[in-house]
C-alpha cells in the first residue's frame, strides 16, 4: 500500500469522488451536496490522500479541511473530515483507520484543535470507525444540520492544556509513509 498526498482536483481524486458519491446516492437517495474545493485541502490549511493498492489503483481517500467559527456550526480550529471512503473491493483492511490516524497527525500538525465530521444513518460502518476512534457527537454543523439522517462527530486534537503533544498521539500513522503525489518524495503529514 502506497499512501500519497494529491490534490483533490487529481484525476484519481475524482475517480473515487464519483465512486463515492453513487454509494450516497445508493444510502440516501442523492450525493453529497457539499461545496468543495481542491484548494480547501492544499496544506498547511488541509490534506487529501489516497492510498494505492500494490497495482497503482487508487482504493482509498480521505481529507481535512481548515474551519472556523461560523453559522453552520463549525468552531474555531475546527479540521472536518471529508470523502473518507474505500472502495468495496479493498474493505476490511484497515485502510480507513490507517488513513484517519494520517489526517489526525496531520491537523494536529498544523495548529488545528478539533477533528470533526458528518456522516449519516445510512453509514454504520462510518459511525462505528469514528466512535471507535475517539469521536464523540456533537451539535450538528454543516449544510446537513437540520437532516434527521445527518450525524455530527468531533474529537479533540490538543489535550486540556492546549497541547499537541498529547499523550499516545506521537506516531499515530504507524508505519504510514507519506509520498508527494505527483514526485513520489517522502512528505510529513
């Protein structure tokens, strides 16, 4: 497995975005309505990854996003989660894990103080990573919050003193090399 940071206007961004979003229209009738941006996820204000299969296909993806305080409910320091999804075929290996340890690294990285995330009803095997992982819900935020399906999640990245260097956070990717998308040099998350 190969993970790289691409932009998310890369070709194989897109392929897994429309892979992604006809698995929404699948669970919940239409995609995501969400307004994105590639430059929502340049750093050091973002990241977007994908991991690629030992064949160079791209199997999965996810992202930050910087946030601030707004009228969608999101909060100072916030870093929201977005297309975090894996492809049918790869499942079960631990991709999403292994890529959200890598997006947590990173926020924190860049000053970010929380990590959060909307997911859906319709998406159980999305709630049970989070919630394993440490999210916890939250006020509902985004252009879903007033969706009954909508579910909202945040974890905090600093500890009470305001801290990255929480303990356990060292080393949360694991063995996750990160590769620069379009050269293949190592880059920190």
């Amino acid at each position: 497995m190969d993970v790289r940071v691409i932009r998310y206007d890369h070709p194989d961004a897109r392929k897994l975005d429309e892979e992604v979003q006809v698995e929404y229209a699948e669970r919940y009738g239409e995609g995501d309505l969400t307004h994105m941006d590639a430059a929502h996820f340049d750093p050091p204000h973002g990241l977007y990854l994908i991991v690629y299969d030992t064949d160079g296909t791209p199997v999965a993806s996810g992202g930050w996003r910087s946030q601030e305080r707004s009228e969608e409910g999101y909060e100072d320091g916030d870093a929201e989660i977005k297309r975090m999804f894996v492809v049918r075929a790869a499942r079960g290996r631990g991709l999403a894990r292994r890529i959200l340890a890598a997006l947590e690294d990173s926020a924190r990285k860049a000053g970010r103080v929380r990590m959060v995330l909307e997911t859906g009803t319709e998406q159980p095997e999305a709630i049970a990573l989070y919630t394993s992982s440490g999210y916890a819900p939250v006020t509902k935020f985004g252009i879903y919050r007033f969706e009954e399906t909508s579910r909202c999640y945040a974890k905090l990245l600093t500890d009470a003193t305001g801290s990255t260097d929480m303990p356990g956070a060292a080393g949360t990717t694991g063995t996750t090399d990160l590769t620069d998308g379009l050269t293949g040099a190592p880059v920190s998350p």
